[in-house]
C-alpha cells in the first residue's frame, strides 16, 4: 500500500494539508496517511541564562528554580497542544474517507528529521507557511525549503485552502527532475484524470522541441490529454501568468534544472514563486 506523510503544526494551513493528502490517498488508491507533528526542542530544555554576579546567590537559586518550573510547564502544554492537533488531524482524514490514519508527535525540528520520516513514505504533503501565516504573509514557513532539499520523494505544498483538481500545469526545461516529474505523471496515478499543460519558458530549439515532443508522448501513452505551450520571458511571470490565465489547480516542476527555472527552487526566487501562484506545487527533486 502506497502511504502519504502529512506534516502538521496545527497552523491556519493544517486543514488544507489533511485535505490535499486526503485527494491524494484517493487519487493514490486508498493511500494510508501519516500524520506527523514535530516538538520543538527549544520547549524541552530549561532555561539556560546567566546571570552571575547579577544578584544574590539565593535570588539567583530561586529565579532559575522558577525558570525551570515554567519550562516544564511549557513543555507539557506543547505536548498537551500537540496530542490535539493529532486527534483533529486524525478525525478530519476520517471524516474524508481515509481509512489507514497513523499519527505520532516526535522531538526535534522538522527540516533536520524529515529525511528519517520521508523513508517510507511515497509523497510528502506539507503547507506553504506554518503557525505565523497571517502575520508573514511575505515569507514561507522556514521549513519548506530544507524539507524539499531533504526529501528524495515528491513534495506536495498545500496551498491556503484546498480546491477541485482539474488540471496541472507542468513547468518543463528538460532538466533530470523535469524528467523525473514527466516519469512520475506518467508511471503513478496521483495526476490520473487531470488535463495536463506542458509548459516550456525560453527561446524555442530543436532540443528543446525534441525533449518536449518525447515528453508529451509519454504523458499521452499514459492516457493524459496534452496541450504544449512555449513561451519567451522571466519563469516566474510567464508560470503566474499561465496559472492565472488557464485557471490552473496544480504548478508541477522539478527541483532542480538546467536553465533559468533552477533558480525558482534553490533560490529566494523559490519563495517568490510558490507565494505568487497561490495554488498547491508538487515539486520533484
């Protein structure tokens, strides 16, 4: 059985991140769901301040004493907070007809464990921003770009708020994720029933006609309906502008290329895409 990682941290993106692995388990024939919650490490330790020569050995004694407790206190909260983000996670992939729903809460930070996690997993769902989303409305959420950097399988950034999956389009340059990401529409049934848009951005050549004409041959012989568009300008622009005008529901791209469109994921332009296309991008290594 295919199974899906959910991560979760209870943020206003938490429901829309149990709604796009739930479509997906669907799409992936009845996916089982891992729903994961990180502790933050910083809640485990006590305070570690110094304050020597600041006050009395006894005060002193006392205020770290306190400090101590009110850690404690923390750490039992986020744990208490995490338990109930996990039965909300839980009862809302129920409730969405997911039948295998695992959840745990684990120690650590997302971005340095996720490598552990991702192992057995065949997608990994995970929203744009976390628990500050309205208030950095400029910013994704810090774990986004190193989770993708660490994951070996596919990436799907939910989006604020799930909406119907008609069709996709699929940012190709010819790189060996873009290759990758053709392979996966083409092999698994996560896409299955969806229009695909083809797009290429840059100067057309014979190459670049050659790999896009194999491309759409693939992803036809896997059964999808493909419609190739060539555009000339910055990737950024022409994907929004092409998302906008379409009224696309899914950005598919690899992680990593050999033109300009590289720059959208090892860069801070990566940020700037994700944020800009407002839908959910599965993004290929």
């Amino acid at each position: 059985m295919s199974n899906i990682l959910a991560c979760t941290d209870g943020s206003l993106y938490s429901n829309s991140v149990y709604d796009h692995a739930a479509w997906a388990s669907r799409q992936m024939d009845s996916a089982s769901i891992h729903v994961l919650h990180m502790l933050n490490p910083h809640h485990e330790e006590p305070a570690k301040l110094n304050y020597s020569g600041s006050m009395g050995v006894g005060a002193r004694t006392a205020l770290l004493n306190e400090l101590v407790e009110l850690e404690a206190a923390k750490a039992k909260i986020a744990q208490k907070r995490g338990q109930a983000i996990l039965e909300d996670a839980t009862t809302h992939l129920k409730e969405a007809g997911v039948t295998e729903v695992v959840a745990d809460q684990w120690h650590g930070k997302l971005s340095d464990e996720i490598a552990n996690y991702e192992r057995n997993a065949d997608l990994v769902v995970i929203g744009k921003r976390g628990n500050n989303a309205d208030f950095e409305k400029g910013h994704l959420g810090s774990n986004l770009e190193r989770v993708v950097r660490s994951c070996q399988h596919p990436v799907l950034v939910a989006s604020r708020a799930f909406d119907k999956m008609e069709n996709f389009v699929l940012a190709f340059d010819g790189g060996k994720s873009a290759l990758k990401a053709v392979e996966y529409v083409a092999a698994e049934p996560l896409l299955k029933g969806m229009h695909c848009y083809l797009l290429y951005v840059g100067s057309g050549n014979a190459k670049a006609e050659a790999s896009l004409a194999e491309a759409q041959s693939t992803l036809s012989k896997a059964g999808y309906e493909v419609t190739i568009e060539q555009r000339d300008g910055e990737p950024e622009k022409v994907i929004g502008d092409v998302v906008a005008q379409d009224h696309i529901n899914l950005l598919v791209m690899g992680a990593y290329g050999h033109s300009s469109i590289r720059q959208l994921i090892v860069g801070s332009t990566t940020s700037a895409m994700i944020r800009t296309v407002k839908i959910p991008v599965l993004l290929f290594r």
